[in-house]
C-alpha cells in the first residue's frame, strides 16, 4: 500500500457478499476483479459552516414565524365586514397565515 498525504493506492478483491478486502500482494488477484483506488478523501463541513448553516436555518424559521404571527394579528384586527368584503371567513384565518408564511 502506497501512502502520501490523503492519497492512498491501494488493491481491492470483490467478493460477492458486497465488501471489499484489501490485498496485500497484487500477484493473488485475478485481472477482471481488480481494482486500484487512487485518491480517496473524506470531505465533511467544517465545523464553522454546519454552524453558519443551523445559524440561518434558525433565522429563516424566525422570520417564517413572525410572518405568520403578523399576518394572524392584522387578519384578526379587521372587522367581519371588512373580512366579508375580502372573502375571508374568520375561521380560515390560520390556514391563510400559514399558506403566507410557509407555503402549502
């Protein structure tokens, strides 16, 4: 087995339970079933950008929250009439607050 830095070489024999083994003498391998892995890395987020990413998560559910409580108070604050004159019943008030801030 080769090593240098991430990089690794090394052969591979395919068995038919699905896994992989490692060989250590290419010589005990058949030509059809070989297998050389030339560069294999790992790349996981660091930590500062899984952060950032819940960071604006939360804010973008804030502010899908707020708009929901915002459109809930002004539809409230409205008289039947003027509720009436824009085709709103007053128990459909939540579901067109939510359908505002979340989609359907």
């Amino acid at each position: 087995m080769l090593h240098s830095g991430n990089s690794q070489t090394c052969v591979a024999k395919y068995h038919p339970a699905l896994h992989l083994e490692r060989i250590n003498s290419p010589v005990d391998i058949e030509d059809r079933t070989m297998t050389t892995v030339t560069d294999f890395s790992v790349t996981a987020p660091s930590f500062s950008a899984a952060l950032t990413a819940r960071w604006t998560a939360l804010r973008e559910q804030m502010a899908k929250r707020a708009l929901y409580r915002k459109t809930i108070s002004e539809l409230q604050s409205l008289t039947g009439r003027e509720l009436a004159d824009l085709g709103i019943h007053r128990s459909a008030i939540r579901g067109i607050a939510h359908e505002a801030a979340f989609g359907k």
